[in-house]
C-alpha cells in the first residue's frame, strides 16, 4: 500500500496490482515508441499500456476477447 498525505495526515491508499511482463520490440518500434514517450513526456511503459488498453478495448468491440476491467471501462 502507497501512503498518501491528505490534510496533514497520512492514510493508506488501495493501488491495484501490476502484472510485470518483458517484451521484445524490433529496434524501429523501440525507437518509435521511446520517441513517443519523450514528446508525451511519460515512460516507455505508460505508452505500451495506453496502446495496449486501446488495443484490448477495440478488440472486444468487435468481439474478439474482453475488455480490460477499470475505472474507465
């Protein structure tokens, strides 16, 4: 659990738990996606989970799997 600082006091906030996974990209997409990344100024890892989110959601659109569960869903 994350402490967090809220009128002087500090509480416990809930976060949800990561999956860690280690993937492979050909060197142009790294370079895409590192690009990406510095121009959004976020990590690697933000922008491979918003494609990867976006990615599952249309998937699931069109029947093809489940959407991601989350507060945006």
């Amino acid at each position: 659990m994350k402490r967090i600082r809220e009128n002087g006091k500090t509480r416990k906030k809930d976060i949800i738990p990561a999956v860690r996974a280690s993937i492979s990209f050909p060197p142009d997409l790294y370079e895409a996606l590192e690009e990406l990344a510095k121009q959004k100024k976020v990590s690697l890892a933000w922008v491979v989970r918003d494609a990867a989110e976006k990615y599952a959601v249309s998937e699931a659109k069109q029947g093809r799997g489940r959407p991601p569960a989350g507060p945006e869903n």
